[in-house]
C-alpha cells in the first residue's frame, strides 16, 4: 500500500490529468443523476392517483354544475371546481412607502391578473408571511384581505398591511396584503398570484377550471369529446400529455449530457493507458528490481491495484462533491424546486468510476507483474 500510494507522486506521474478526467466526467454523471431525478421526483407529486390529469376551462356559471354531474355520472372523481376572475390594478396605497422606492414596472401594474378565492390555502402554497384569513367577508372600513405570491409582491414592491384597489370589470375592490405565499409553479394544478377572501368576489362575472383525474386513455377522451360537443364554449387540456411531454424531453437531454460525461470517463482512461505505456519501462524494471528482492506477483498486483483504486477515489470524490454543488445549484437557481441529494445514484457513479479505473489500469500494466527477472535482463 505504501508503494501503491507512493507511485501517485513518482517521477513523470500523470496523476493530475487522470484525476482531472475522470472526476470531470463524475461531475457530469453526478449532476445528471441528481437533477433528473430531483426533476422526476417533483414531477412525481403531481402525477399520483390522486392529481388531476384533466382539466376543463372557461367553464361559465350556469354550466358549472351540469358539466360536474356529468363527469360524477361516469364515476371519475371531481378534484376541484376553481373560481376564476379578470381583474386590473386600479390604485396601490403604501402607508410605509420608502424614499428608496422607485418606479414599479410597467407590467405588474398594466396587466389582468385572473385570480380566485377560497377560504384555505392550497396544497402546492406555503405561506411565508402574515396570516390566513378567518371570515369571509371585510373589516368594518369595507376592506377584504388577499394572499400575494411573494414574488409579484417584490415586483410591486408591496408589503403586509398596504392596500390595493382593484378594478373588477368596473367594480372597485379595496383589499389589503395580509399574507405572502410560495407557490410551486410546477405542479399540474390552478396557481395564482392573488388570492381573494370568498366576499370579495363571489358575486363578479366569473368562470371555473374543473379537474378531474381519468385512468384509461379510451375513457378520457370520450369524456373530453362529451364535454365539447355540449358545451362547445368549453375548452380541455388533458394534462398527461404535458407529462409525457416533459418526460421525453428529459430523456433527450439526459441522452446528450450521459454522452459528454462518457466521453469524458473514456478520455480519462485514455490518459491512464497513455500514462502506464509512457512509464512502462520505469514500471518494468521496479517489478523486476522488487521481485529480486523477494517481492511476489501478488505483491506487485496489490500495489498497482492501490495505486489505480486511489485514481478512481479520489477522481470519483472530487466529481461528486462538484455534482452535488451543481445540482443544488441548477435545483435552486434554474428549475426553483427543493433539492435533494440521491446517496445511491452517486454511489454508483462513484463505484463505476473507481471500478473502470481499476480494470484499465490492471489490464494496461499486466505486462509489468508478469515480466520475469531473467527476460528483463535478456532486453538489457
């Protein structure tokens, strides 16, 4: 083991672009394992017996409950009837407005929001800030409580307890910021950016989405085709296609970054070949000078085998301490879901490294335990 660990820092050693290659191309398998399966795991949560699978838009008022005994009539499940209604800022009180403040952008204040009201929080919301509402309806100055997505509260840079008037098709809604929420946008379900206390807008012009959750392909369209040809103003999105969708295109991406990371545990083992058939020479007569000395072939195998498992480890670590920065990284800055770390896809990676080195370096240096004293001394 000495001479094993001794040999990573020998004369004409080429430990530094081995480690390079191979811990690059464990950066790459690493980072692929991590970010598809985190990716796969976050689409996993929406896709299990209990999400919906499809949707029905624009679905108008007097059409709610005729389309909702239809789809109970076939024995599928109604998962949730969401109000929606158009709206536009029409006025923005700050009563703590900084000197630092400036312009808020164009688009948060020019656009329609389509929003909703319920009286609880979602499944795919976590509040960050403030309280949930208790009543539905408004204080005695006539004010009604909403829930902002964080991130459209930065943009209008508002905080908890400033007051927002709302332009609901002519109707002026006084509201005030009680509560911030995180909102996964990745989950196949309504999310919105503004959320009302049930007073405030049960009585405005509104439609509904309507989801469901249908198993059999067959069954789902027929249900789609149903729902059209009686409401034709309806429109549907049936969602497990977006699913396979997604899927397919990780699979493409998978494809081209596992051939990157590949080509580049290939490039390593080529430096590692490159390095033994360099030193072969070198190698050749210390075998030969140890098995003079008394040392056995099993001797000289343990000691390259040393020496060809710390390549491996310590290529294989250095590429997974990367993989798991970047995945973290891509999880946090790029996708914005949680991040967590899969012990067993790195293992593997790190196993196959190591073990690919081991085999190669073995393989490459077979010629310098087998060689004999006396025909060493023939080639002298």
């Amino acid at each position: 083991m000495r001479h094993g660990i001794a040999n990573l820092d020998r004369p004409g050693n080429q430990t530094r672009p081995v480690v390079l290659a191979l811990g690059f191309g464990a950066f790459l398998l690493g980072t692929l394992a991590l970010v598809q399966g985190n990716l796969l795991r976050e689409l996993a949560s929406t896709a299990d017996a209990s999400a919906a699978n499809l949707a029905f838009f624009d679905v108008q008022t007097d059409q709610a409950s005729a389309l909702d005994t239809m789809v109970r009539s076939r024995d599928f499940p109604v998962l949730a009837r969401v109000p929606i209604v158009p709206m536009r800022i029409a006025a923005i009180a700050e009563p703590r407005r900084s000197k630092k403040t400036t312009e808020r952008p164009s688009w948060a204040i020019r656009r329609e929001y389509r929003s909703s009201y319920r009286d609880s929080i979602a499944a795919s919301e976590k509040l960050v800030a403030g309280h949930w509402w208790t009543s539905p309806g408004p204080d005695r100055d006539g004010i009604y409580e909403i829930s902002l997505e964080q991130s459209l509260a930065e943009e209008l840079r508002v905080a908890l307890g400033d007051t927002i008037t709302w332009d609901v098709q002519g109707v002026r809604i006084r509201t005030r910021v009680t509560s911030l929420r995180e909102v996964q946008w990745t989950r196949f379900e309504p999310n919105f950016f503004v959320v009302f206390q049930p007073g405030a807008l049960r009585a405005a012009p509104q439609s509904f989405v309507l989801l469901t959750r249908v198993q059999d392909d067959a069954a789902r369209a027929q249900l789609q085709r149903a729902a059209v040809e009686r409401f034709p103003n309806i429109s549907t999105i049936d969602l497990s296609f977006i699913e396979n969708a997604v899927g397919r295109i990780l699979d493409r991406v998978s494809l081209a970054v596992r051939f990157m990371a590949l080509f580049s545990v290939v490039t390593g083992v080529l430096v590692l070949v490159s390095a033994i058939a360099a030193s072969r020479r070198q190698r050749v007569r210390e075998s030969v000078l140890l098995k003079t000395l008394g040392a056995t072939r099993a001797q000289i195998v343990r000691m390259l085998f040393t020496e060809y498992a710390l390549l491996g480890a310590i290529g294989s670590a250095a590429g997974i301490l990367l993989a798991v920065g970047g995945g973290w990284a891509a999880m946090r800055f790029i996708f914005e879901v949680p991040f967590t770390v899969a012990p067993l896809a790195l293992a593997v990676v790190a196993a196959v490294t190591m073990l690919l080195t081991i085999v190669t370096g073995l393989a490459a240096a077979r010629d310098v335990f087998a060689e004999t004293p006396m025909s060493a001394l023939r080639e002298v």
